[in-house]
C-alpha cells in the first residue's frame, strides 16, 4: 500500500465522508480513515434531521430555571451523571459564561450564517451524488400540545422568519392535514421548508464511500492514529495501529474524539465534550409520519425512515467512558405514543446510544493551521453541516475563498 498522500482525513463520520469525497472529486490522492468503521458513532444513530433551522446555541438563560426539575427525573431531557462532574466543570463554566447576551448573540449568528449555508450546500451535494432516494428535503414539524407553548411556537416563528429562516406557524387543522397519524393533543406547530431527513443512514454512508472509492480514494477502517507529527507546514505524518503515513494535508475530523487527536498537533486546550444522545428504532412503523416531527413540549424528534420510525433525543452527559443507560432510549415510547392517535408498535426495537461533539461556544471548529485542517465539534448539527463543511474544507485545501467567512470558526479563539 502507498503510504503517502495528498490529503489524509481522519474520522469517517459523515463530515469527515463528505470532505474526503469532496476532496478526492478534484483529484487529490485522499485517505480516509477511522479507528472503527465508516459511518459508526453519531453518524449511524442520529436523529436523520437535515436541522437548518436550529440557530441557537444548545443552551440559554431561559433553560437554567428548568435544569434542576430536568436533572431530578432520571429520565428526563437532560441527565448528569454526578461522578462526572468535576471533569465536566470547566467546560460547563464556559458554556455558562456563553449565555450572555453578547457571546450568545454572536453564536446565534454564526450559527444562522453556517445553516443557511448548509441548505444549499445540501441541495448541491445531494444533487451532485444522486442522492435523492436517501435525502428527502421536505421540511419538518416542531409541534406543542399546550397553549403556553403554542404561543412561544408564535414568537419564535416571528423571529426567525426576521431574520430569514423561512417558517410557517400553523394551527390544529393544517398540522393534522400535513401528519394525520398525530393526535388532537398536539394543538399547531411550526413548519419549515428548508429542512429535511435522510430515510436510510447506513445506505447513504454506503453510497458516498462508494463514489468515494471510485473516484480514487483510499479507506482503512479499525486504524487508530497513535501520534501525529510535522517538521514542516508542507506534510505531517502519522503514526496509526496499521502502519505510517504522510500526508500533504491532514483532516481532523473525529468528532467527539477529536479533542485528543488535537492535542498531538497543537497546545490549545480545545473546550469539546460529548453530548451523549439515544435513539429507540420502531422497524414495524415504517410510514407512520411523513417528515420529522419535534416536540417542543417533549424535548425529542420522530423521523420517518425507510428502516421505521426513529425517536431520538435526551442529552447525557457522561463521559466517553461510562456505559450506556439504555433505559434512557426505552423511555422515548412512552414520550411519543401519546402524540400519535394510534400506539406504536415496538416489536423488534432496536436501543442505541452515541456521542455528540459539542464545543463550550455551539460552534464547530473550521479552520487551517500549517499542514492540519481542523473540522470537528458540530454538535446536534454534524448531519446538518456536513456538506457546507466540507465545501469549507475543500476552499481551504485549495486556498481559494471561502463562501462564508471561517474565522467565526477559528480553533484560536479557544486562546
């Protein structure tokens, strides 16, 4: 096997699948390769929610008044485990110290730059890769069963279609029109055309690794790297559990295990944890909703997938480590089957949990330092971001313009 290479990426989550593909179509010599195999982790078991419209940091002042009743119930949106606290206090110090107005304002609108972004970023990629039959951008539904909530729904659609995130709020009538499997509980909701899901996760993993290998590209799976190491800012070469190789370039792109991998390469401390997220998957409720579905009341999401209804949600934070608490995904049936006006069926349902990667600021980092890239720490939003990220990348490889401007991105603002 070759050992050198134009472009190395490590991580084969779908960002790092997307840069190395997008890479590898103008004719670089790329590497893609991940200690477990292509598209595991996030990648496999997230939400499926193409998510343009969630421009907001993970959390905000209005949030805090909530966490003490969200951490009492074990079962809860959102859990901590306590014997991990206090390696998770400095960077829970920081995503507080993020919920001012002006640090929050200034995510906020990174975050809307970046997804606005993503969606033609999307159209083009999908369109690109012939990827219709597993990328379906037919909007999606955030629903709420309670007038308080309904009100806020109204507030929050205001806003948003103010600042160009195109929504439509509705009411009990054109909502049960749109997903008539939902109950007479769920009052309205708002709808947003520039989303969509992918139906089949592992089959669109399967179909880029394909074009991947076609065009040129070079996979290894079950290689972890070990140590990185450059003598110049023209290549770097790596040390992995499957032998040395040199790249001209180097993609970090490991998600939640990209803090380690940065620590080889550079001496900032970069604030990334994991957001452990669940899913529970229905395969016997195959069609029971058209788009996704989120509860704004409920804190989770159904997407409607070619495998069956997917629910998934929570947020844990745990550790790397620590072993799963499947009960946590279980608990999804009991938080959906009252939005539906039949019950699920559950036969057959499969449990998963995975790791998000979240920097303390919401924001993924996006940016290039002599031979490395840096492209990791998209948090809820990897699926989302993964084409405007690597259309990022590919402008960076090639030192041509960006579409947007990176240095909302800059892994020095961690300084």
């Amino acid at each position: 096997m070759e050992r050198k290479y134009s472009v190395i990426v490590i991580g084969g989550g779908i960002v790092g699948l997307s840069i190395a593909l997008t890479i590898q179509a103008t004719g670089k010599a790329v590497l893609l390769l991940d200690k477990d195999e292509i598209g595991s982790g996030a990648s496999f078991g997230n939400a499926g929610h193409i998510a343009t419209e969630q421009v907001f940091p993970i959390a905000d002042l209005s949030v805090l008044k909530s966490i003490p009743k969200m951490l009492l119930d074990p079962l809860g949106p959102l859990r901590l485990d306590w014997r991990y606290l206090l390696p998770l206090m400095p960077w829970l110090l920081k995503l507080v110290g993020n919920m001012r107005h002006k640090p929050f304002t200034h995510i906020h609108q990174a975050l809307t730059t970046l997804n606005s972004a993503a969606f033609d970023a999307w159209l083009t990629f999908t369109q690109k890769w012939q990827l219709d039959d597993l990328v379906k951008i037919e909007g999606s539904l955030l629903v709420a069963e309670n007038s308080a909530t309904f009100d806020k729904l109204g507030q929050h659609s205001d806003y948003l279609n103010g600042i160009g995130v195109q929504n439509q709020l509705i009411g009990q009538a054109e909502l049960l029109k749109r997903e008539p499997a939902l109950s007479s509980s769920q009052i309205g909701g708002i709808f947003y055309p520039h989303t969509g899901h992918v139906i089949n996760l592992v089959e669109l993993h399967e179909k880029l690794t394909q074009a991947f290998i076609q065009a040129g590209g070079a996979v290894l799976t079950q290689c972890e790297v070990t140590a990185i190491a450059s003598t110049s800012n023209k290549d770097a070469v790596l040390t992995t559990t499957q032998g040395t190789f040199s790249g001209q370039k180097v993609v970090i792109a490991g998600g939640a295990f990209s803090k380690s991998l940065v620590k080889m390469v550079s001496r900032i401390n970069v604030p990334l944890e994991t957001e452990r997220g669940y899913h529970l998957m229905l395969p016997q409720e195959y069609g029971r909703l058209k788009i996704p579905v989120s509860s704004m009341d409920r804190r989770f999401i159904m997407t409607p997938m070619s495998g069956g209804l997917r629910l998934a949600g929570t947020v844990e934070y745990a550790g790397l480590k620590r072993p799963a608490n499947m009960q946590r995904a279980r608990h999804l049936l009991p938080l959906a089957e009252p939005m539906l006006n039949e019950p699920l069926n559950s036969y057959q349902a499969t449990q998963w949990m995975g790791f998000r990667p979240s920097t303390s600021d919401s924001l993924p980092v996006i940016d290039h330092k002599g031979p490395y890239i840096f492209a990791f720490g998209h948090q809820h939003l990897g699926l989302t971001q993964a084409a405007i990220t690597a259309e990022l990348v590919n402008c960076l490889i090639h030192e041509q313009p960006t579409p947007i401007d990176c240095s909302l991105f800059s892994i020095e603002r961690f300084l």
